[in-house]
C-alpha cells in the first residue's frame, strides 16, 4: 500500500525528477570536462531539456492530478507553462552560446544554474501549497542572483547582482510575511483548503486580507511591476545581455503560475478585494515604464522599461479576476516570453568582445547592410508596440478585452493610450536602423555564429506566423484554463 502511493506521488513529478537527476549528473560530469570540451555540457543541457520536454509531451495531464496531499499540482496551465519554459530557456542557452565564448564566461555553472533555476520555475507553477511556492520561488531567485554575477570581473555586473539580491531579498520577506499572515488566519498552507477558508472567516478578515496585500507586492516584485520596480532597470542593464535574456524571458511565465496559484487559488474566493488592486499596478506599470522608456538611449535598458509597461498590459488580464482574464493574461505571458527572448537575442547579434551593442544608435544603418537581419529586429520591435498582424497585437487585445469583459472601461483606455505612446521608442529603433548612418563611421556586424543567426531568424519569422496563427495558441491557453 505505501509502495503505491508512493508510486502515484512521484509519476506527476518525474519531469521535474528527472530535470534534478540530469542536473546533478550534469554538474558532475562537467568536473572532469576540459575547457577546450566544454561544447558537450551544452550540448548536455540542451539534451537535458528536450528530454524533460518529451516527458511532458508523452503523458500530458487531462485531468488535474495532485502529490504529496496537494502540495504538488499537475494540470494543463502547469503543462502549458512548462512546456514553453523549457522552449525558451533553451532558446537562451543556444543565443548564449557565441556571447559567452567571447568573453571566457562558457564555463559549466552557467548551463547548470539555467537548468537549476528551469526546475525552480516549474516546481513554482505546479505549486499546490504555499510552502511549495517559495521552495520553487527561492530556487529560481537563487540561481537568477548567481546568473547575473557569473562575470566576476565585471564591476557592473557584481553591483546589479548585489542590487538583485538585496531587493529580492526584500521581496521575498514580504511575501513569506504574507504567508504567514494567510496561514495565522487560515490555519492552513494548503491552496485549496485556504480558499476555503477564506470564505468563512469572520475576526481574522482583516489579518487575510493583510496577507494578500503582501502577497501581492511579492507578486508585483517578481514581475517587475511599478511601483516595486527599482531593480530591474539596473539588473538588465548590468547583467551580461545573455544572462539578461533569459532572467528577462522564461521567469515571466513562472511569475505568471505564481499569480495565478496564489490569487485564483488562495485568495480566488475574495477577488473582489485585489482586483481594483491589480488594476492600480496595470496603470501605475503602463505609465511609468511607456514614459521613462521614451528617454532611454541604451537598448537593454529602453527594454527594461518596456518589461514594465508589458508587465502592466498582462495585469490587465489579471485584473478580471476570473478564468477568461487569467487565460488572456497566460497568452500574454507567453507571447511577451517570446518576444523578450527575440529582442534581447538581436542585441546578442551584434555583440562582440569589445563591443556590446547596447546603444541604439549601434544599429544604425543595419537596414543597408545587412537587410535580412534589420527585416528580423523590425519584426520583432513592432510585435513589442503591438503592430497588426504581429503576435503582440492579439495579445494586447486579449488583456484590454478581458479588462472591457470585468467592466474595467477606464482601464481599457488607459491600456490602450499609453500602446499608442509606447509605440514611439519601437518605432525609433526601427527608425534608426534604416535610415541613421553609423555613428563614427563604426559599422557593427553580425555574430558568425550560424545557430545564433538561424534561430534569431525562426524567433522573429514567428512574430509573424504566429500573429496570423494566434488562435491556436490563445485557444490552448482557454482549454487549460477551463473556460
């Protein structure tokens, strides 16, 4: 009898067994790997993951299927938001790869703490109960912080990993306090049980709902939600632009499973009291990231601020509180982890040592000389301002439709106002490219790395495919929601 259950306990988690087992192995094996070698740990890695992939894909989850008495959840939005980690995380591995050779940074630690902080990013989604949140939660900050510190000798880089880390830690308080101010009202850790609850409470609806609020600014931070955005800016800046790209892609959807566990789940029954709460982020989050954005110079960082303002556009979805706007907000996650991973990735284009390609202004004149590749950044920026037909348009109008769904009109037009201001620094990218010439006479050129050229090509081609096949995709998200 404890045999089986013990059986029945871990075939929900053997993706994430698996992802641990071959991450440790992994961590071995790259001991006694040479330097001149060390293309087999990528390789390694990049195996690693489409084996936990194909395990997700073979026993794909119909039903919810629940371990360890709740503690572990394994449903179709868990599914679904594992399946594109790992896409996107792999993705950043393989655009990583050039960049870091460059700089001497292609050492084992990098490919083990990206598959370390993938196994903390699923075990967030799949989290049935608070203590599960913040194992996953931690695993995945821990990693993150190492990440951007890899460059030890890079000044700037140590100081947004101590940035990083401090106010991560800061957040991370905050919603432990949270936590435990949900588990002194309700009694319980369990998700479910403390929906429940919640629904009964009498004396201890003040405490609840103090929680929340913590909760909540947990949840803002990890977003990079204004007001508690004052890391992100410098962290993507600072970072290596191959550690940015991922910290800025694949953890979006694990924030996203993370709101969506504690808020649908713990507090679904009281949604009334953190809608409006949300709609305040969204608009505090479009304003400031849209606005500040406009006077950025540096590209990673006019990408931080656009991170922002995306940010506020998923709350949107949020904000409706209910498995429409949850589904809209998922498909935003989703196209925003996409695009994210593509932008970033034309930074890396460009890069060499010695040179970074973060300014704007270095790639001017990339329309003439290499138009292809110009054509790529073109799609991808306007996918970001959310041009027709292009992906970022159907997933901007699937958040403003749920917010005109939850009867939120003035945040609908609020949304859409500050889309149209956004637009404008995309747009000067594109400007620039194709009709500003070279500063200095400095012409920058593409990497010569064929992997990084070809998938940068597939990444921004499916801005357009998928923004004509956008139905698919959006009707995955609904089916995995329920609605």
């Amino acid at each position: 009898m404890t045999s089986a259950m013990n059986a029945a306990d871990l075939a929900p988690l053997l993706p994430e067994i698996f992802l641990l087992s071959a991450t440790c192995a992994l961590l071995l094996i790259d001991l006694f790997i040479s330097e001149s070698r060390r293309g087999l740990t990528h390789f390694l890695s990049l195996a690693v993951l489409a084996s936990t992939a194909a395990l997700l894909v073979r026993a794909p989850s119909e039903v919810s299927v629940t371990a360890f008495g709740g503690m572990f959840i394994r449903d179709g939005v868990a599914d679904a938001l594992k399946l594109f980690i790992i896409v996107v995380s792999a993705a950043s591995i393989v655009y990583a790869k050039a960049y870091l050779q460059e700089r001497k940074l292609f050492r084992g630690e990098f490919h083990v703490l990206v598959l370390f902080a993938v196994l903390g990013m699923m075990v967030l989604v799949s989290a049935g109960n608070l203590v599960t949140v913040y194992l996953g939660l931690e695993l995945l900050a821990l990693s993150s912080y190492a990440l951007v510190a890899i460059d030890r000798d890079n000044k700037r880089a140590s100081e947004a990993a101590m940035k990083y880390f401090v106010l991560g830690s800061l957040a991370s308080g905050m919603l432990l306090y949270g936590m435990s101010m949900i588990y002194g009202a309700t009694g319980s850790l369990d998700i479910a049980s403390i929906r429940f609850a919640s629904l009964e409470l009498d004396a201890q609806q003040t405490l609840f709902l103090l929680g929340v609020v913590f909760v909540l600014v947990g949840i803002a931070f990890k977003f990079g939600a204004a007001p508690f955005h004052m890391w992100l800016p410098d962290v993507y800046q600072g970072a290596p632009t191959a550690i940015t790209l991922f910290i800025g892609s694949a953890p979006k959807l694990a924030a996203f499973g993370m709101a969506y566990r504690l808020l649908d789940g713990a507090a679904g029954g009281i949604e009334a009291d953190w809608r409006t709460l949300i709609a305040w982020l969204a608009v505090a989050s479009l304003a400031i990231g849209n606005v500040i954005a406009i006077a950025q110079t540096n590209l990673k960082r006019m990408l931080a601020y656009s991170t922002i303002s995306h940010v506020g556009f998923l709350f949107l979805g949020l904000a409706n509180g209910t498995a429409v706007g949850f589904s809209a907000a998922m498909f935003y996650a989703i196209c925003y982890a996409i695009m994210a991973a593509g932008a970033f990735a034309g930074i890396l284009l460009l890069a060499r040592k010695g040179f970074e390609a973060e300014e704007i202004s270095d790639f001017a004149g990339l329309g003439k000389r290499h138009p292809m590749y110009a054509a790529c950044v073109m799609l991808l920026m306007g996918s970001m301002a959310g041009l027709p037909p292009l992906l970022g348009f159907w997933a901007k109008l699937a958040v403003i439709r749920a917010a005109v769904d939850a009867d939120m009109i003035w945040l609908a037009i609020t949304a859409v106002v500050f889309a149209v201001i956004g637009a404008y620094y995309y747009i000067r990218v594109i400007k620039v490219m194709f009709f500003d010439p070279p500063a200095d006479g400095v012409e920058a050129e593409p990497s010569a790395d064929v992997q990084l050229r070809w998938l940068f090509t597939i990444n921004a081609a499916l801005m357009l495919v998928l923004g004509v096949f956008s139905g698919p995709l959006l009707a995955w998200c609904e089916r995995s929601l329920g609605v």
